[in-house]
C-alpha cells in the first residue's frame, strides 16, 4: 500500500537553502522527470484556459507564468451573485394532474406550455459563481527572455516559471496551502539584490453590466508592505447581492526595500520575496451571511506571521501529499512521454504515449484534492477557478450529468474525505427540495431538479426544456449510496439515511401508472437534454425562455427510470443495514418491481423515452437513457446481456466525438462493455480536440472540470470495474498498455489494491481489506493467495472470480503462478 510521504523542498536560488534534489527544471532539462506527473511548457500562457491551476479548495489561481507582466487570476469558492433566497412557487401542484394528463394524451407543448406558466421557480434562473481578483506583477526590461519554461508539478501542487533576463535567472513559485489558507508566491533570482517588481491587486467589475451592476470593488493600499480590494457581490435576477468580500496580499520582502504607493506595492533590490494572498467572504451557509471578512482575513495572515516560507511550504506539501501520494498509476513511457505537454498531445494523434493516460488521471486527482476539501463547497461546472462574472452556465453545480461526473472518481481514487462537500450539498439540498416537494408536486420528501448554486434552491430552472428533470436529487443520492460502498462506514450511513428516504417518499408519492396500467413511470419527465421526435415535438417559440426551440418534457423517460430504480434498491439494502423501516422498504421494493424497465427500440437501439421516439438531435451529446450502464447499476454485460446490443447501438449511432464530458461518459460506457481498445480511440480524440494544453476539459469552448473527471474515471474503469459484486481486474485494458501499475486504488467493499502487470495479465496483487469482508476477485488469471506468508484458502464462485475471507488491517498477496 502507499503510505510513503514524498516530502520535496523547492529549490530555491535564495533562502530556503537549496534542496539536495534536483529542481524540476533541472529534471526537465535532463530529460528525467517523471512524465506522468509534471506539465511543462516553453512559453507562457496566451489566454486563461491555458494557465496552470493551484487551489487548496477555498482559494485557488490560474497563473499566466508571463514575464514583463505576469497576471495570477484569483477566486474565492463563496464568491457569488445575491444572497440567500428561495425559488420554491407556492401552488403548483394544482396543475400536476393537467400535465401530466396533456402528456399520456400525446400533447408535450401543451404540458410544457403549463409546466412553464405554473410549476417553474422564480427566479426561472440562479445565481452567478463570480471571479474575485487578479494580480498583477510588472517586471522592467524583461520584454525579451530566455530559456524560459513553466510547470505544473502535480507531486507538490506547485506551479513555477522560470527564464534568464539581462544575465539574471528569474524564478516564480506559486502554491495554495490548505493549512495556512493562503496563496503563495515566490519570487527569486539567482543573483543577490535582482528582484525589483511593482504589483497591483485588482478587483473585477461585470463590465457587461458596468452602467447599472450593483456590484463594486475598491483598491487600497495597507501599510506599507500590503494591498487589499474589498467588494460586495452583485444584485441579481432581483436577489441583492448580500456577500462583501476582503482579497488582501501581503509582501515578505528578503533584503532590498518595500514600500506602498495608493493602490501599488514597490519592492526594489530583494533577495527574494513572497506574497502572501489572503480572501474570504461574509458567507456562513447558504442561510447566513453574518460573517466577518476582515476578521477571516486578519486571521489568516496573522497564523503566518511568524512563519517562514519553507514552513509554511512543507506544511503545505505534507497536508497535499496525504491524500495525492495514496495513488498511483504508471504506464509506458516513450520519447515523446518527455515533450512540452501542448506538443506531447499534439504528437499523441500519431505516436504512442501511454503514459499521457496516467499524466491525465493524476491530473484528475490533483484537480479534486484543490477543488473539494472537507469543509469548502462542492467543485462547480469550473472547480473553483474562474475569471468572468458572466460565466458560460453560471459555473453553477449543473445535476443532469456535470456535478455528478465531477464526483466519478473521488471514491474509487483514494479520496474518500473529497466526496464530503458534496454529501454536505446534498443534505443542504433537502430543504428548499422539501418544500419544493410540497408545493409544486403535492408530495412528502424532497426533490431537486437539475441545477443549483450556492444558496442551495432546488426548484426547476431555465424553462421546462431542462427543469422537468425531477431526478436530480435522486441521482445524487446514489452518490451517497457509493460513498457507504467503499467506506462501509455505518454511523454515516445513518446520517444519510434520512436524505436516502427523503428521495424515496417523494418518488413513491410522484411514480404514476403508464397508461398500459401495467408499469409505473414518472410524469413530468425529461432525458437531458435530448428533444424527442413523435406526435407533437416540434420546434416552437417558448414564452418561458423567449426562444425558437423544442421542447424535452415528456413521461418515462429511461434515466428516471434507471435512476429510480438504483435509488429504490440502494434504500432498501440501507434499510436492511440498519435495520430501519423494513416493512416500508418491501412496500418500496414492490414499487420498483414495477418501474418500467430498459426497452429495445424498433432501430434495435437502447429506449431513450418510454415511448419508441427518435430524437431531433442526431449526434446528441448526452448519454442519459445509459445511466444504468455508467454510472449506475441497472444494465451489465453480465446480468442483462439482452440489452447490451442495444447499448453498443447508441454509442455507435452517437459516434465517438462530441464534448469534453461527452467523451469521458463514453470512455466508462465503453469500459462497462469492456472494450478498452474503444475506450482508448475516444481518449485519443478528447485529447485531440476537447482537452486545453494543460489537460482542463472543453465544453465544445468554454473550460470545465466535469470531462477531465470523467476521463479520469474512465481510466479507472478501464483498470478495475467492482460494481458486479467482484473485483474486476484489467477488464477493458487496451493493447497498448500491455504492462503497467496501479497503486492505492480502492475498490467497493473497503478494500485497497495495489496490482501491476505484464504483457497483459496480472502479476501481482496486494490487496488491503479495510473491513475485514469476503474477498470476491478476478485476477483474470491463476494466483496463489497468501497473508503474512501463509496460504490462503480461496473458492471459485462465477464469471473467473475467486472468493476468500478477510480480517480487518491484513493484507493479502495474489501472486500469478
């Protein structure tokens, strides 16, 4: 197992004193760094999306690495439009019944037409995750440079850039740190007495609503080594902006001179200097904004006070590495492996890089520990970095795919702990999505649509093309459901149980008879965000949105129906655990027998919607109607070998290209029908077409997180499935990784694996049972068994999976004979 803590020290051209190691640079330059953790590049980034992110959770930068002006963009997580507010509309359940009558008559405009006019929330839109501010530096005579590069090193979560100037050799550091909660920044030369710059912290105003935001900011200098901006947030769809916010930077200048000019900081002559970065809001909760940012702030700066850089560096490191170092991949490496990243993936089209998979799952993960930390929010549609106030789709937590994809790999990559600010969303999500049950739907329990933002509404949004989407909160749920899966954590099972049942009541109050009478659907309903094509689709003007468009309200749809399903399952096995409430969970288990299963369409393809509809949009981005392959549990190759031919049909149809997101689903598809060679054709083209050079996600164009988690999942899923109730062992693994290692991976059942192979077949297997439950696993391949070298006894059971006891904290050893 990997418990070694990596504890690297930068090395610095000024105090702290050099490391013993060679630097990164050093290794880059050598050829000789380890390809599969550090991006590099040979120029600065020209725009936003190609800046290279640090966060610690709360406070994360995008870091330009320009020289003669280098721009470090900053956020804060609780940075947002309004305030706390309510979408929840009173009496909408007066309409359900028309609705849901218009769509089994065949009459979809009709319904949406109501759905919209009486059920929608109001605001019909959310609030606006917000940059908070943007550093400035401003070097002299440094227009022309040389042997400049930059990095991401993710095995310290520290992103430097480093170039020769007038005979000088210029060095920037810049860090995150979760325990000190600062951004840091190191500036250093190799040369005593070089580092003079002059740097401005700046606010950000919505210049596209300049003439009448309510927004504002102002810059001030502080003492004479510092500089602050404070601000309100704006007012919003008619909700006052309530949060004020204080960004403050600090410089500890080494020799030379500091001083402060209005809103301008000076240093000349140092040694080395470093700015400390410091931000917090007035935010509590999503119901409080008594905070006080100032104080936060104060507090922040004063806990390092007495500390050094190195200090407050290593501890930074030792808190990252914690949860970074407890796994690993490792793949073949070629010559290509060692190319600046842009050109490595420019040179993947054509050229093997194997290795470039495991650069992006480590990417993956380093993502997920600086976007999610216990205590901080859930990651958004951008994590936490973000430079526009009007951001593509608010970089709110969209639910009809992108929160969720977020979230893919956080249990099965070792990072348990990360999932917390999602649970936490979750119950928070219960109480708007309790009173949204009740007042639009009539019905107990809590519902959640398909998105949300930081005050936690849960009412359908945007119009009923999006907002009839009731299994938001369902699908959620089933991420709780997982979390228990790896961990088999029973109190925190119990905590969750009560949102568990929460989803359940609603949907045993709002499933509805088909009107065949022979199955249960849901009504209102939508598959995100695909438009059928059937008696009454057609493209109209929408009075709820102002646009020519078409509609995707309809009854049944198959995600609902898979999601509801899993949900109702996983209840009931939760109930079973705690032995709560059996007898409504049999009543429960007899209402799933009766949700309309997965059907085969006329095409022969995977049904979309309860009927046998086409769809408007030919290559259509979503997958929804295939949640129950990933990431749900209701089709498998092995239990429902019917409906995988319909499966593979979808995906065919659907092709391989399409956005970030779309390509990181049809990686885990692929592996759920395990064919990793497919899996890897696709990862090919994100990385072609849907990924920036510094590995982020594209939305078509705008930058997100969801499709580098995804991607990451995939690669997971390629390597080890352990969905089918056994440890599944290089199921889809593609030709060209025919050997390589996976370390710390974690499986569901509290178990842990380290395991490596060769030629295509495993080798080795260290397997940590964390619970001390019945080992199922398939090695694909003859193993002795043994614990603390002694053999153990093991049993065939199906499909190649062995079976062994365990005992809580023993580590057994599969070992190919």
């Amino acid at each position: 197992m990997r418990h070694i803590l990596l504890l690297v020290c930068i090395s610095m051209f000024s105090p702290p004193a050099h490391s013993q190691h060679a630097s990164t640079s050093e290794l880059i330059d050598a050829q000789s760094f380890k390809t599969d953790s550090v991006l590099w590049y040979q120029q600065p980034a020209n725009a936003w999306e190609e800046a290279l992110p640090v966060g610690n959770g709360r406070l994360g930068a995008m870091v330009f690495g320009k020289h003669s002006e280098e721009r470090i963009q900053l956020n804060e997580e609780t940075y947002w439009t309004g305030g706390p507010y309510s979408s929840v509309v009173k009496g909408g359940a007066e309409f359900l019944p028309e609705i849901q009558q218009l769509l089994f008559s065949g009459k979809p405009l009709e319904a949406h037409k109501l759905f919209g006019r009486h059920m929608m929330g109001y605001p019909i839109e959310q609030m606006k995750y917000q940059s908070l501010a943007n550093l400035h530096i401003f070097f002299e005579d440094e227009e022309e440079v040389t042997d400049y590069k930059r990095w991401l090193d993710l095995e310290t979560a520290t992103t430097s850039v480093q170039y020769k100037a007038h005979g000088v050799t210029f060095r920037r550091d810049v860090l995150s740190s979760a325990p000190d909660q600062v951004v840091a920044v190191r500036l250093t030369a190799d040369q005593p007495g070089q580092v003079s710059f002059r740097a401005q912290l700046r606010g950000v105003r919505n210049a596209s609503h300049s003439n009448y935001a309510t927004d504002y900011f102002r810059m001030d200098g502080i003492g004479n080594d510092g500089l602050m901006v404070n601000g309100k947030s704006a007012d919003y769809l008619g909700i006052e902006g309530k949060l004020r916010y204080r960004a403050q930077l600090k410089a500890v200048p080494e020799g030379g001179s500091v001083k402060v000019e209005g809103a301008e900081l000076f240093v000349e002559g140092a040694d080395a200097v470093t700015l400390y970065f410091a931000a917090a809001t007035n935010f509590v909760d999503y119901q409080d904004v008594s905070g006080d940012q100032v104080a936060r702030v104060n507090d922040y700066l004063g806990g390092i006070h007495d500390k050094t850089f190195a200090v407050i560096f290593n501890t930074a490191i030792r808190d990252y590495q914690s949860l970074y170092q407890r796994v690993e991949l490792t793949l073949p490496q070629t010559a290509n492996s060692f190319l600046p990243t842009d050109k490595r993936m420019a040179a993947y089209e054509t050229a093997d890089d194997p290795s470039l998979a495991a650069l992006a799952y480590h990417f993956g993960r380093y993502l997920l520990i600086s976007s999610s930390r216990s205590g901080t929010e859930a990651a958004n549609l951008q994590g936490i970095w973000n430079e526009s106030q009007n951001p593509s789709w608010d970089s709110k937590y969209t639910t009809n795919i992108n929160t969720e994809m977020n979230y893919w790999p956080v249990e099965s990559g070792n990072l348990s702990e990360c999932a917390e600010p999602l649970i936490t969303m979750v119950k928070e999500l219960t109480d708007q999505g309790g009173q949204v049950a009740r007042e639009h739907y009539g019905a107990d329990g809590w519902v959640f649509h398909q998105n949300t933002d930081l005050w936690r509404v849960a009412a359908p949004m945007d119009g009923p093309t999006w907002g009839t989407f009731t299994v938001g909160g369902a699908w959620l749920t089933t991420h709780l459901w997982e979390h228990y899966l790896y961990t088999l954590d029973q109190d925190y099972l119990d905590e969750i149980y009560p949102v568990l049942k929460g989803s359940v009541d609603f949907f045993m109050d709002f499933l509805v008879e088909h009107p065949d009478g022979k199955w249960l659907v849901t009504n209102p309903s939508n598959s995100p965000e695909n438009p059928p094509k059937g008696p009454g689709y057609e493209y109209f003007y929408d009075e709820v949105t102002g646009m020519y468009y078409f509609t995707t309200i309809c009854y049944g749809a198959s995600m609902d129906l898979q999601i509801i399903t899993d949900l109702f399952g996983y209840y009931a096995k939760a109930s079973e655990v705690l032995g709560r409430d059996q007898d409504y969970a049999q009543t429960v288990l007899a209402a799933r027998a009766r949700i309309m299963p997965p059907q085969i369409g006329k095409d022969g393809s995977l049904q979309e919607w309860a009927e046998d509809y086409e769809q408007l949009e030919e290559k259509h981005r979503h997958f929804s109607h295939m949640y129950g392959l990933y990431p749900g549990n209701v089709i498998s190759a092995k239990r429902t070998p019917e409906l995988i031919d319909g499966c593979k049909a979808v995906l065919e149809q659907r092709g391989d290209e399409g956005t970030g997101f779309s390509r990181g689903w049809k990686m885990n598809l692929w592996a759920r029908l395990y064919d990793g060679d497919r899996a890897l054709k696709i990862f090919k083209g994100y990385i072609k077409d849907q990924a920036y050079p510094q590995l982020f996600a594209k939305c078509n164009t705008p930058l997100q997180v969801d499709g580098t988690f995804g991607v990451a999942a995939g690669i997971t899923e390629m390597l080890m499935q352990s969905h089918e109730d056994c440890i599944d062992l290089l199921p889809a693994l593609p030709e060209k990784w025919s050997e390589g290692r996976f370390n710390g991976a974690c499986a569901r059942g509290a178990f842990e694996l380290d395991f490596q192979w060769d030629q295509g077949e495993i080798t080795r297997v260290e397997l940590l049972s964390k619970k001390g439950q019945s080992c199922r696993i398939n090695p694909r391949t003859q193993v002795t068994i043994t614990t603390n070298g002694k053999p153990v006894v093991s049993k065939p059971i199906k499909d190649g999976c062995l079976e062994f006891d365990t005992v809580a904290g023993e580590t057994y050893l599969l070992v190919r004979q």
